[in-house]
C-alpha cells in the first residue's frame, strides 16, 4: 500500500488542520495553563469536535460514529500535534473507543453511542510505575461474590481525573510480568474505593493517579475474557502507540517549520542565520528525519487496519523512529533559536515539554527497540 494518504483522509487532514488551527492555536494550551483550569481542556472545543465527528472518528456507524479506522485517527492526532491542543481525543475517541469495539454488545451500546456524541470522557488505566510496562501489571482482581475486587492503583492515566468511565488492566490470576491472568474492567470511578489525584503533566497535559481499594465490580464489568486480557490489551495499546507516533510527527513538523522560519528571519553579524551551511545542512538532516518518521508511522498505521494481529513491529518501529525524531527537532528548535528558545516566551520550549511526554506514552523508544530484538531473538 502507497505511503501517501487518500483524497479522503487528505480532506479528513484539512478539516481537522482548519477546526484546531483556529480554535485551539499554542495560545489555547498556554490559557488553560495559566488560568490552572481544573478540566485542562475546552469541554466546549470537544462538544465541536464531536459535532465534526472526530470523537466517533473510530466508532461503528450503527452506534453513532464515522466507522473509520486507525490511519483516519493518525490523520487527527497529527494535527492536535502541530498545536499542543489538549484534547480527551486519545484517551477516549481512539484508545477506550477501541477496546470497547472489541466488547460485549451491551458494552457497546452503553458508552460507545456517548463517545460518538461527544458526552462521554473515559481512560485506559494501564500504566502502575514510572516507565510503561503493561506485563508488570500488579493490581489485584480477586474474585467477590458474583464480581471481583481490585485493590492497587494506576499512574499515568491521561484524562484520568475527569474521566466518566474507566478501563483498568488487573491481575487476576498469576505474577507480574506473565501475559496470562491479566483481565480489563470498566469501572465507574464514582465508585466507592476510587480515589482519584490529578497530576499535571510537565507539558499542561492532564493526567491522574488513581487507587483502588477494595472496589467492587461485577461480571458484566469485564471486558473481553477473564484471565486472558493480555492480547486485548495489546491490541489496544499498539492502536494508542500508533497515534501518539503520528502526534509525535506532528508535534516535529511543526517545531521544525517554527525553526525554518526563525532562521530566515534572524540576523547575526550582518547575514541571516539561515544563510549559514552548518545549519542549512542540520535542517535538511532533520527534514529527511521527519518524513521517515512519517512514513512509519502511516505503515504502522495501515498496518494496524488491514493486519491488526501482526502490527505490532510496525508499531514498534514507528513509535521509536518517531520518539527518537521529535527529541531531535526539539532539541534542534530550542538550540537555533539560541537563548530565547530557552524562554517561556517562545512556544518552541512547549513542544519540547510535549514531546518528553509522548515518548513516554505507551513505551519509550528503548521500549521498541527491546521488543523487536526480543521479537528477532537477539
């Protein structure tokens, strides 16, 4: 399949550059950090952006959604890229909207109808320590009554604090580490036992820690098969891992743009900046970075789409080659705008904070690339 996009999706880019470029610019993301609003997004921007469709972009037509799949959702997250836009997008509209495609029909019926329509914000809570280790899980499902019991907590979950629904990885049978005995749960997180604390990312992003003490669940909580979640729930995080690599490529692009005009615009000792080969060479380096990056990340994508069962190395591959590709326009952003860049001032200092997140989403790039030379049995 072509490494391009189609008429279609190049029409889905546009329209969605068009909405976030005008309602949710770098001006937006530093607003809701000064003003420490407590939501940490424009509910009102995401009532509009599921008015456009892109909360139901991967939600089936027959609950209210666009039926579109992971390249389409790629197309979006690249573009929330370019402007920092906190948006509950990821959490909800790609990672819960796809774990819950892979539910009960009640499931289904219940929350994806709410996701499509914009009035449902939800979050995978995978994540337990400082680095993302999914196998690690060690919160404690044990079997109540007709239900089961979790005990433990959760870092890292985006969106976590203002969450309506929860997806949470427990173990329910065996030690961290093994794949098997991992089982997902929707939990309300008004339960009782839900102790929720928002965390504010260095980047103003939202996310929370989240405890769990003897909550109680019950059998129709569970998503997919009991004990043998591990597969669902990769499944669902290679999907997240693709979309924040197309973040990842949007969030360079545009810090890379940023940087390009920076050059053409400062002068030192009498010449523009960019009339020097050093740096003309270091940015055409970084271009051709930048276009591999997005070329794996739409394989990775299509992939996802058309072989979600055998994605996960494109997967891998472009969440790497993304992660190690936007640390590097970063870098490159803050150091040719030279000391302002080092300012709160310029924006160029935001996309490196959200950059150091998205590497850190859903494996870093050292993550990747030990999973494929486990894969390759180096």
């Amino acid at each position: 399949m072509a490494l391009v996009l189609t008429e279609e999706q190049t029409m889905l880019r546009d329209s969605a550059r068009g909405l976030i470029g005008d309602k949710a610019p770098v001006a937006h993301l530093r607003k809701l950090r000064d003003e420490r609003d407590p939501v940490g997004f424009s509910r009102d921007l995401w009532k509009s952006f599921a008015e456009m469709g892109f909360a139901g972009l991967v939600v089936p037509e027959e609950f209210g959604g666009s039926g579109l799949g992971c390249v389409e959702a790629g197309v979006v997250m690249e573009e929330i890229g370019r402007t920092l836009m906190p948006s509950p997008f990821l959490a909800t509209g790609v990672l819960v909207a796809s774990a819950l495609k892979r539910g009960s029909k009640a499931q289904q019926q219940a929350h994806l109808p709410k996701i499509a329509d914009g009035s449902l914000i939800a979050s995978l809570a995978v994540d337990e320590g400082a680095k993302h280790r999914p196998l690690k899980t060690a919160l404690q499902a044990k079997r109540s009554g007709n239900g089961f019991k979790l005990n433990g907590a959760k870092a890292m979950v985006v969106d976590g604090h203002v969450s309506d629904l929860l997806i949470v990885a427990a173990r329910s049978a065996g030690a961290p580490g093994e794949r098997e005995g991992l089982t997902l749960f929707l939990v309300d997180p008004k339960s009782k036992g839900v102790g929720i604390e928002r965390t504010v990312m260095v980047d103003a992003h939202n996310a929370a820690r989240i405890i769990f003490d003897d909550v109680e669940v019950d059998a129709d909580s569970v998503l997919g098969e009991v004990d043998h979640g591990g597969d669902l729930l990769e499944a669902v995080l290679n999907i997240g891992r693709g979309a924040v690599a197309s973040e990842m490529v949007g969030v360079a692009d545009e810090a890379f743009g940023r940087t390009v005009t920076y050059l053409k615009e400062r002068k030192q000792f009498g010449r523009l900046i960019g009339e020097f080969q050093a740096l003309q060479h270091r940015a055409a380096h970084l271009y051709v970075e930048i276009e591999i990056a997005r070329a794996a990340a739409l394989k990775a994508l299509q992939t996802l789409d058309a072989d979600p069962e055998h994605a996960g190395p494109a997967v891998a591959v472009a969440k790497a080659k993304a992660g190690t590709v936007v640390t590097l326009a970063v870098q490159e952003g803050v150091q040719m705008h030279g000391g302002m860049g080092m300012t709160d001032q310029f924006d160029i200092g935001l996309f490196m904070k959200r950059a150091r997140v998205c590497q850190e989403l859903f494996g870093d790039a050292n993550f990747h690339a030990d999973y494929l030379a486990r894969l390759k049995k180096y």
